[in-house]
C-alpha cells in the first residue's frame, strides 16, 4: 500500500468514527506532512481521494473540512415480491413515461439522466467537433461489427480500475447498455424461460424480458445489500432458472452497491446451479466509493458472467454507447449483435475513446461523484423537510436516483397523473416491478435541474400528496 493511500485510510477510520464532524477543520497539509513524515504532495494525494469519496471538501485560502455521510433517515423495507415467475406488463405506462421526456416545460424527475451541461464535457464536444470536420471518412465509414478497436482497447483500461483483465477481443459494442441487456437474454435464453431479477429492477431490463418471451421471477431485496442470497437459492431449487438479471453496484432503483462477498456469493451460486449472471454496471462509474467497487465480472473465473455497461449515465444517453464483455457467450452474442443492426455509429466511438485516453473522462467521472452526491445529500433533507414523516428513502451510494417509499395508502400512479399536470414528472414505483407491484413508492432524479428547481418540484409533490390524503380522509366511513 502507498504511503499515501496508509493516510487517507487513517483519516477516513478518523471521520467515520466520529473525531471530525460535519464542517471541522482538518489538519493541514504541512501539520501532517510533519507528523507523518511524508511529503507535501503525500498529503495532498492524500486528501484528493477523500474529496473524491466527498469525505472532506476543499475551501480556497482555508484548507479541509470534514463532510462525512448524513444517512439519518428511514430506508425502505427489504421488498417481498411473489416468488414464482410471471409474465412481464406495464409496458404502456413505461411508453407513457419515455413520451414524457419531451415535456420541456415540466419539472423532470422521472429520468435517469445525467448532467450534459457540466464543462468538464467540453473536451469530448470538442472532439465531436473535430472529427465531423477532419476526419469525416474514418468517422462515417463501416465498423468492426465488435466495435472501434481503439475504444476497446481503453474499455479494457477502464476495466483494471474494478480488476477485470479483458483483451479488446473480448468486448462488443452496443447501442446503448439496453441493446447490451437485451442481446444478453437472447444469447443465454429461449422463449418461455426464466430469468430471476431485483425487486424492484430497472424498467427496461423487464421490458428487455418481455420482448425476448421469457418470465420473470422477482426475488425479494435489501435496500443496502442487495439481492437476497438466501430468497434465491429456495428459487433455484424450485425453478429451472436460466440466468439472473442483476445492478448489483449503484442498483437501479435502490441505490444499494451489493458487498464484494455478496457479489463473490452471487458468483459462486450461480456457479453451482450452472446458470449465467447477467451484470448490469451502468451506474459503477459514478459509485461514490473509492477505489470503484468490483463487479461480479471480477470473480469470473469461467466466463459465466456477461457484464453490460455504456457511457449513456456517465456521459449522455444519446451518444448511444454500450459494450458487453458476453466471457463464453462471445461469439453468440457477436452473431445477435450483427443480425441486429450490423454495426454502431462510429463517431460517438472514436470521441469519447479520445476522451478516456487524455484523461478527460477521468475528470469529468471525478466532478461527476462529487456533485451528485452533494445533490444526493441536499435532495434528501428536503424530501425529510416536505414529505410525511412516515417516508422512507433511499440512501444511494453512487448515481443519481433516490427510492422513495410512501405511507401504503398513498396511490402514487394517481400522483404521477395529477403530478404531471401540476408541472412535476415522476417515475411511479409499478414500472419496477414485472406484475405492477410497488403503487405507494416512486423514483426521482436528482441530476438534471438545479436545486431551486429540485426544491420546488418536492414542495409540489409534498402539496399534493398531502391533497390525496385529505381526500381520503373525507370519503373514509
């Protein structure tokens, strides 16, 4: 361990243990330069990483104070879906919240977006720019059916940061993590099998199922551990599950990052029962946690594990830039991908490969963490200021998405309705579940408005979930 990394692990157990409390002083770079007998630059490496974990916080001409986490309110219950499979609905309520994104007036809390307009983008606009320009042949031309070469090969150096060892033969690029997802259950499933998922999970991940004919069978999950190791092991004995589905790290919509030996437990499970995992990483990136979490891909040891990600949540979801290292499914999934649009636009590709390579893209996922997670911090304090005192909330360590779960007798589809009228998009709890189970939860972002908007937008909310229960109250006998 380097001798910088020793001293941020002792300032850390120092935060977390309560000796620096929220807004202290921290010692200064010189005082523990002395006492530790390291360096100038020591220290401050030191306390980069912990800016990066937003453990403490830079003030110019002042020195570094200390912001550890606030998580002082309720989290939602451990889910407990139906344990048997089911045939996937709601699709007509996920077109109705895909249409909803155009409404530019309303207040928009129900995507999973990010934020575009930071500039630490600029140097990939820039790049864009460039190659429209300069080099527009190498740009437009046909591609590898896998994907640019160069991007690949700087995928596989992002790998090493969660300890994965992939050769750029080992990749294939997708239009997107859903086109990943969704080539995924084609090349492990046929129609009519199963495929075991979070409770709640990411709406298109079971629309992906639906499309594909398979059913799913939820298993019920923890709000900070993840999926319930125990719940699926009495369904692997009980059904011929064909693979299982999984965000383990900056779930979708929980929030949760599964322990690393959860995730090696997951592994191993799935290894005795011979059934594929299908990772879903898209958030991992913006994890909060330093160093980045492992993925279960790192545990793989048979090619098992089919770990799916893109640039859509770190960057922008119009780039349309996903991968897929499929380990034993390669060629299958190579197949799928070619018969189903040959090949993705190579521009994005080269641009955000240029990034990566400059060290652009590690800035901007740097900046990225640390102002999510402020506005993770923010969000939640006025949920608790506005809310009813019975919600429970999330705690998510990386993205920018909350769960929130109400009283049971608030109807949250309804809320969305009125909601939307009233200038306020959210994403009603029922889209994350395969048969329309969670109506009293809902998920909010916290990235794309400033947070005079956020604010406004939890007020209404709070109003008019307020205005649902009076009406209840009146027509109760």
């Amino acid at each position: 361990m380097k001798l910088y990394q020793k001293l941020a692990n002792e300032l850390r157990n120092h935060i977390q243990q309560g000796y620096f409390q929220m807004g202290d002083k921290m010692p200064s770079v010189r005082q523990l330069a002395s006492q530790h007998d390291v360096s100038i630059s020591t220290v401050q490496e030191a306390y980069r990483h912990l800016e990066m974990e937003s453990l403490v916080e830079a003030k110019p001409k002042s020195g570094y104070f200390a912001t550890p986490n606030t998580n002082n309110h309720s989290l939602p219950e451990i889910s407990r879906p139906p344990q048997r499979p089911m045939e996937v609905s709601q699709w007509e309520q996920v077109l109705t919240l895909l249409i909803n994104k155009d409404d530019k007036e309303n207040i928009q809390l129900q995507h999973a977006m990010p934020n575009m307009e930071s500039s630490s983008l600029k140097p990939l606009l820039k790049k864009l720019s460039d190659l429209t320009k300069h080099n527009i042949s190498d740009s437009l031309t046909y591609g590898d059916v896998k994907g640019a070469l160069v991007l690949r090969e700087q995928l596989c150096r992002l790998a090493l940061g969660f300890g994965c060892h992939l050769h750029p033969n080992d990749l294939v690029v997708t239009s997107g993590c859903q086109e990943a997802l969704s080539v995924c259950l084609r090349a492990v499933a046929e129609a009519g099998e199963i495929i075991a998922i979070e409770s709640p999970s990411f709406y298109g991940s079971i629309q992906a199922i639906k499309a594909a004919n398979l059913k799913a069978i939820e298993i019920p999950t923890h709000p900070v551990t993840g999926l319930s190791l125990e719940a699926l092991e009495l369904a692997l004995d009980q059904w011929p599950i064909k693979a299982i589905l999984v965000t383990p790290t900056c779930n979708n919509p929980f929030g949760y990052t599964m322990p690393d030996e959860n995730k090696q437990k997951l592994y191993k499970l799935a290894q005795s029962y011979d059934i594929s995992i299908i990772e879903d990483d898209i958030y991992g990136d913006i994890s909060y946690q330093f160093p980045r979490p492992k993925t279960i891909k790192t545990f793989d040891e048979d090619g098992r594990v089919m770990f799916c990600s893109s640039f859509s949540k770190t960057l922008a979801p119009g780039l349309r830039v996903g991968w897929i290292a499929p380990g034993r499914y390669r060629d299958k999934v190579t197949h799928i991908k070619y018969v189903s649009n040959s090949m993705c636009p190579t521009l994005p590709q080269l641009a955000i490969a240029d990034f990566i390579k400059t060290g652009g893209y590690d800035r901007h996922i740097r900046r990225s963490r640390q102002e999510y997670r402020q506005a993770r911090d923010h969000f939640i304090q006025t949920l608790n200021k506005y809310f009813p005192a019975e919600t429970k909330i999330s705690f998510p360590e990386g993205s920018f998405l909350l769960w929130i779960e109400l009283p049971k007798h608030i109807d949250v589809v309804k809320l969305g309705q009125v909601s939307q009228q009233n200038g306020i998009n959210i994403a009603p709890g029922t889209l994350f579940s395969a048969t329309g189970k969670y109506r009293h939860c809902m998920r909010l972002n916290f990235s794309e408005k400033d947070m005079r908007a956020r604010e406004d937008g939890v007020r209404k909310l709070a109003f008019l979930i307020n205005q649902q229960e009076e009406e209840l109250k009146q027509v109760s006998p």
